[in-house]
C-alpha cells in the first residue's frame, strides 16, 4: 500500500523549521499541484526549482514545515499566490492532478505527495473559526488552527471509514461508485457514523448499498488514506443468507459478484485493492491459508 515505504521512516512529529533549497516543496490549489518535470515522469518540486530569487526567497520565508520521509524534510506554501504560473513560464514544471500521487515513483514520495495535500485540506478548510467567524491562525506548539478570539482550536479532518470484502465461496461483491470520477469496481465502503462501532458499520454499509447480510466479520488493517482524509479499516466478512444484490442507486451504479478468474489486474496501492488481490490469489489473511471454493478444511463449509 502506498503508506508502506519501508525500510524509509515517516516523521509526522509537529515542528517549526526554516527549509534549505534542496528541501521538498508542495504547493496546491485545489486539487492540483505544481510538479517538476523529469524526462517522461514528473517528480516532486525543491526550493531551488523556482528561479526567480525573490519569489523564492518569499515562498521559503513563508513556507509551513509538514513533515520528515528519513532526513528529507517537506514543506509548502502558505498563502504564494501565483505560483501556479510558474507552469507558464517554466517548460520543467507542470500542474498536475494529486491523482498523479497514486503512482508516482518511487513509492515514498507518492505518500508524502498525498500527505501533505491533507494538510493543505485542513489548512484551506479552517481558514475562519466555525464557533465564532474569526480568522484563525496557526497553531504554534501543534498541527492545528487556532481562533484568537474565541479560543477555539481544530485538527486535522480525520475520518473513520470502513471497506469490506464480501465473499460467497468462490465469488467477491465488487460495486462502481455513482458519483465523483472514479469509476472502477471496488469494495464496499462507507463512513463510521456516530455512535457505532466498525463491525456496526460493515453490517449497515453492506445492508444500506447492496441489501445483503454479512457474519463472520474478520478484521485484516487499516490505511489512512488521505486522498478523501479517512482512515480505511479493512475487514472480510462471510454472507449470510440470500446473494440476490438490492442496488441503492444513489450510492452505486452498479453491483454483482466476481469469481477469481473475473477480477481483472489492480495496484495494491489501496488497502481496498489489496484485499481484492488477496483474495484473488485464493490467499485468506486472517487464518494464512490458501482459501478454495469448498471451504479451508475441505469439508464443504464456506470459509472466507
């Protein structure tokens, strides 16, 4: 998964540093970011990329630390407006969608590409105090937003979210979301709602999107997956009775069961595609077996 950059080390501790001109800079609007380009590939900016020496002086005198990958220190712009125009005048930079993250190479510096567009999310999304209206600032000794008028402190928009394997012997649900651009088929999934606990959540995201009932729920792990500021957890789980799917058409465009040989070739970038892929190589997670349509111990009893 993208997260796992091993034997590299992610270092989110909150600090206030000054950069050096070969520390990594990250600047976004919206869902674009200003990137370097190198041969066919695109690679993530350094201070002494921007030419113009004023304007990089002001974006380093600017620049909010995020945090270290080893002894690689990241950071990005507060408020450099115009720096995407850079692009224009620069035929060595781009802007790019953050999608671009999911695959950049090599692996780290996609999960700090996407870890710091979460940052620039909270930061963008906290500009003016949700108790009082005030503007607020940053905060000094940790990763928030403060309102100095109120008191009022928020933290960066961290979401529980459930994704859920659904296994009928030899077959996995799989669904295509009915919104936003991504439009391949995936795991169920959902947010954690108030009050419930995750295995609360797979049984009514499962139940809400698809009509079906699931048991012998399993958790495999968890993944923060920054691209929507959620925490993924993972689990597989058995279903319980009738297979027949009862599409919520706003949620889903589409839902049906894949046998292994179905399922077509995904990156394990995502945890939920990494559960795909286990289960398409017949591998079980949980109890580390191979995983065949007549059951673990071969006696016939469904097995996820």
């Amino acid at each position: 998964m993208i997260q796992d950059i091993e034997p590299r080390q992610y270092h989110n501790e909150f600090a206030v540093k000054k950069p050096g001109m070969k520390d990594f800079f990250l600047y976004f609007e919206g869902n674009q970011v200003l990137m370097k380009k190198e041969k066919d590939a695109f690679a993530v900016m350094t201070f002494e990329d921007i030419q113009d020496q004023t304007l990089r002086e002001q974006v380093m005198e600017e620049a909010e630390y995020l945090f270290c990958i080893d002894a690689f220190s990241y950071f990005s712009a507060r408020d450099a407006l115009g720096l995407m125009k850079l692009a224009e005048e620069d035929d060595s930079l781009s802007i790019c969608d953050i999608s671009l993250f999911r695959e950049l190479e090599p692996q780290f510096m996609g999960f700090a590409g996407i870890t710091a567009s979460q940052i620039y999310r909270f930061r963008k999304s906290r500009k003016y105090c949700g108790k009082c209206g005030h503007l607020m600032e940053y905060g000094t000794v940790e990763r928030s937003m403060c309102c100095p008028a109120c008191g009022n402190v928020e933290y960066p928009k961290i979401s529980p979210a459930v994704t859920v394997a659904v296994i009928n012997g030899g077959r996995l649900l799989m669904a295509k979301s009915a919104a936003g651009s991504f439009r391949r088929f995936a795991l169920i999934a959902g947010y954690v709602e108030i009050g419930e606990t995750f295995e609360q959540t797979v049984h009514r995201e499962v139940m809400e999107e698809v009509g079906l009932k699931v048991k012998n729920l399993q958790y495999y792990k968890s993944q923060p997956w920054a691209f929507s500021d959620t925490e993924m957890i993972g689990y597989f789980a058995e279903l319980d009775g009738d297979d027949r799917i009862t599409l919520q058409e706003s949620e889903l465009a589409e839902a049906r069961w894949f046998t292994r040989e179905e399922i077509g070739e995904y990156p394990a970038t995502s945890l939920t595609y990494e559960m795909v892929n286990l289960f398409k190589a017949g591998k079980n997670p949980v109890f580390h077996a191979d995983v065949s349509d007549e059951g673990r111990d071969g006696s016939g009893k469904k097995d996820i």
